[in-house]
C-alpha cells in the first residue's frame, strides 16, 4: 500500500494538474491525447511487473541488484525534483497556452500525450521494480494493499483536479523529495540484505536487524507517509488547524494497512466451510500460543547458566512447533532464525556459545557480549515471527501443506544430530510430534508410527538430563582430535535408536497425511 500510495500519488498528482490545465482546451483531441498517453504508459508497466515477478525468483542476487536498480532510479528522480521543481508548471502552462488555440495541432496533441506518457511510465517502471523486489507481492494480502494503495492514490488525484489552485506544489515536491530519499535509503538497505544471503557483502547486525524489523515489513515507509502531511505543512506554512486537520490524515493511513490486515483474514475465513473455519481459529490460537511461549523464553535468556541453557530448550521446542507454519509464509526468515552453528543469528548460532563445555561466557566478559548479541538478534526475530504468525489465516489444507513441504526437513533429522551441541534432539522430536498431533488431529493417528518407534528414547530421555554440552576440538589438544565428545544430554539415547525404521515410520507417518488430503480433495471436488 504505501510502494502504490507514493508510487502512484506522484502520478495522480502530474495528471491532475495536466487535465486541470486542459480545462481550458477547446478541442477534445487534446485530453484524447492524454488519456492515451496514460494508458500505453499504464499497459507496459503492467508488462513490466509481470515479467519482473517472474524473475524475481532467480535468487538474492537478482533481488539485490533490483533494488539497488530502483534505489538509483529514485535518487536521481530525487535530484531532478530538486534541481528542476518548476519545471512541472512551465511545461504544463506552454501545453494549457497551445491547447487553448482554435484549431487542432497535431503536434501539441503529440506533446501532451508524451507528457502523460512519460509522467506515467517512470513511476509505473518504479512501481514494478519496488513490487518485483518485495515477496510481499506473492501472497494476496500484498496484492491487496497494492489495490488500495492506487484507488487512494487516485482519489488524491481527483481531489487536486478539483482543487489544485489551493495546493502548493513547491511544498509538496519538498515533501516528495524526503519520503523519495527515504525509498533509496530502504531499498538501498533491502539490496546489502540480499547481497548478504548471497555471500556477496557482510552486514553489520544492527542494520540488518533493522532492515528485518523496520524495512522488510514497510513500517519505515509507512511512518514516513504518516509524517507526510506534517512535512507539507512545514514547508507550506499554515494555522494550526491544518496541523490538526494533518494528524487526522496521519491517523487514517495509519489504520488503513492494519484494516486491510484484519479484514483481509476476516474475508478468508468467511470463505471457509464452518468446520473448516472452526479447525483454522482453533490452530491459530495455539500457533500464536507457541510463538508467544517461545519468545517469552527468549527474554529469560539472559540468567544465570542452568537457567539460560533451560530457556533456550524451552524455546527451541516451540520454535519446532511453529517452524512448518511460518515456513510457509517466509521460508527465507525460518531458515535465519534455525540458523546454522558458526554464525551470528539463529538458534543454532546461540546454541554452539551457550552449550560450551564449563560455559565460558558466563566468565569471560568478551565472549558473555558476543553471546547476548546473538540472543538479542534471536529475540529481535522472535518478536518478528509473532506478527508473521498472528497475519496467518490458517485453513485445514494450509496446514497439512505446512506439515508435508516439512517432511524433508524432517528427513534430515533422523540422524539425531541437529542439536549436537545441547544435546537436545530427542527433545525437539517429541515438541514436533506433539505440534502435528495438534494442528493436523486425527486422534494422533498420523505420528503413531514415529511414537511406536521412539517411545523407548522418549522413556529413557526424559529420565536423563535436559540438555548436555559439547567442547571444541582445537590443535592444541591433538589427542583430543577424532575422538567424540561422550554424550551427557538426553540425545545418548540415539545409540538405540533404529534409524532404518524410524526412516520408513516417518514415511508412513506424511503417506497417511497425503491419503487423507487426497481424499478431502475428492470430497471437496463432489
């Protein structure tokens, strides 16, 4: 909505004030003109978009490149703004001057045409790239506020057309100028990001948790559209009835995205069947129940050793339990908030610190900081996955597509190694057993063949402790090297595990889920 309502409130504007001076024309020709110019630039863009979404699955460095791109469209719009802000009214009062003549002249017809058409084109290219550059713009609630986005953007198009005498155009290229920076400096931030995913640039954290929490959700933008009719003023000057009458502006696009939000899910479950949608509120309550649960471990991380340690398996089995659902919303943000051992963000990077063997970092102020840093970043993306989950309209079939693109993951951790460090793998199968009993039902039929084969490790784990360490395996200690660490967690029980059976258990366990889909599918289709 705000890409759109910028995007777009520029274009309203130059075709406002071009049909404003047109009022005067005596020949029809001239605003025929126009309009075509609108709707050939209208068209491409169009075309424009659609070839740009497709490409904008080629991977992070496309996705950087993109934005950098548009970054440096708008900039130099930006500058042109700034170098030529009157150029706008001396070119539009030589067309009203030429259309107000008796006869037809075909070559100040060609000349407004072109002035609709190149006024359109550069921010309908704009829009394009901003929307090709965001994975908002593949889910329905994006295409959404990009609808609502252009019809008021139009409606700030008619109301200048109709009053535009009374707006002061130096005040509000001003304003345009600031919120155009500000788009360069997000986009500018979106492409470090995707150049960071693809090894190509380093980050430093702050920005990019910034980017996470300010940038990639449009919140940035949305608070600068809000200051925008206090920009205006400033720079028009006005009583503070304006000023008034300016924050209640600020109020509505504030409220409009989270209506669009709330009613966009409202429609989504109105169009379910009434048992379908009573099974989706009941599993978004406790998916929210899980992500709020997690993050609430998340903020106990920061004790004394046990208890940290005792946190993280906390929220690390909730994670599991939402991992599938939010994955299918962004599998991009789940991927960084698993994380991998070595790296800064993710549970598995705060996992590697927190587990060392005798917890150096409780005592060591240097490796104490690292380690908080990389809990704040956790934290920071926990908070972030509340919302995600919150906006998610989680309907029966969703659901059961979440646990089956799952399986693979699922798959990978058969061999019980995926929290070697805390030791804490068996764990993390019981929380995820647990979660597809409660977001899929059938009574527990579908995660009885897994149960049946790991009920003997759950028995014995849950005897043991709840987590274990690991140390590090340097040269300075070479008879330490290939030697494996002894396991003191709860994860000595995978010794008896089968992994050939728990293997075919598990395929067992996504081959019911898919005959049951297959069958609600044949039902649905009657």
């Amino acid at each position: 909505m705000v890409i759109t309502l910028r995007e777009g409130g520029e274009t309203s504007l130059i075709l406002a004030l071009l049909f404003s001076s047109l009022k005067a024309a005596r020949h029809v020709a001239y605003r025929a003109a126009a309009w075509t110019g609108f709707a050939l630039a209208l068209g491409l863009s169009i075309l424009a978009g659609v070839f740009l979404h497709d490409l904008g699955e080629l991977g992070p460095l496309f996705g950087g490149s993109l934005a950098w791109i548009g970054a440096g469209f708008i900039a130099s719009l930006a500058i042109q703004l700034h170098m030529n802000a009157v150029d706008y009214r001396a070119q539009l009062k030589q067309l009203r001057d030429s259309a107000t003549v008796d006869h037809v002249s075909w070559t100040t017809a060609l000349g407004i045409g072109s002035f609709a058409f190149v006024s359109v084109i550069r921010e309908g290219l704009e829009t394009a790239v901003f929307l090709a550059n965001g994975a908002g713009p593949r889910s329905d609630g994006s295409w959404l506020g990009a609808g609502v986005g252009l019809a008021l953007a139009a409606a700030f198009g008619v109301s200048v057309y109709l009053g535009f005498r009374k707006l002061n155009i130096r005040a509000f290229m001003r304003t345009t100028e600031i919120l155009l920076f500000a788009l360069v400096f997000s986009l500018f931030l979106s492409g470090l990001h995707e150049f960071s995913e693809a090894g190509v640039l380093s980050v430093p954290r702050p920005l990019d948790l910034f980017h996470l929490t300010w940038i990639q959700g449009g919140l940035f933008l949305q608070v600068l559209l809000c200051a925008g009719p206090f920009l205006y003023l400033v720079f028009a000057g006005g009583p503070p009835l304006h000023y008034a009458r300016a924050a209640g502006i600020a109020v509505v696009l504030a409220l409009i995205p989270m209506s669009l939000g709330a009613g966009a899910r409202a429609w989504e479950h109105a169009r379910l069947a009434p048992s379908d949608r009573d099974a989706a509120l009941g599993v978004e309550r406790i998916a929210e129940t899980r992500v709020r649960a997690m993050v609430s471990a998340l903020e106990t991380l920061r004790g004394d050793v046990a208890g940290a340690r005792t946190a993280w398996v906390e929220a690390r089995g909730r994670f599991v339990q939402i991992e599938p659902l939010l994955a299918q919303i962004d599998g991009e943000f789940t991927e960084e908030m698993n994380g991998e051992p070595g790296e800064a963000a993710g549970f598995h990077g705060a996992e590697a610190k927190l587990f060392l063997e005798r917890a150096p970092w409780a005592s060591e102020p240097g490796q104490r900081a690292t380690l908080l840093g990389d809990l704040g970043d956790l934290l920071t993306r926990g908070r972030v996955a509340v919302g995600k989950i919150d906006a998610m309209t989680l309907d029966p079939a969703v659901v059961r597509d979440a646990w089956v693109k799952h399986a693979w993951l699922l798959r990978g951790r058969i061999d019980g190694q995926e929290c070697g460090a805390s030791q804490t793998s068996i764990l993390e199968w019981g929380a995820t057993l647990d979660a597809m009993d409660a977001d899929l039902g059938g009574n527990g039929r579908y995660t009885e063949p897994v149960r049946v084969v790991l009920a003997p490790a759950f028995m014995e784990a849950a005897r043991g402790p709840r987590f274990g360490e690991h140390r590090v395996e340097t040269r300075v200690e070479p008879e330490r090297l290939h030697i494996p660490s002894p396991v003191t967690g709860p994860d000595r029980v995978w010794d008896s595990v089968d992994r050939q059976r728990l293997r075919l258990a598990l395929d067992e366990t996504f081959a019911r889920i898919e005959r049951d889909a297959s069958a609600v599918a044949r039902l649905e289709g009657r």
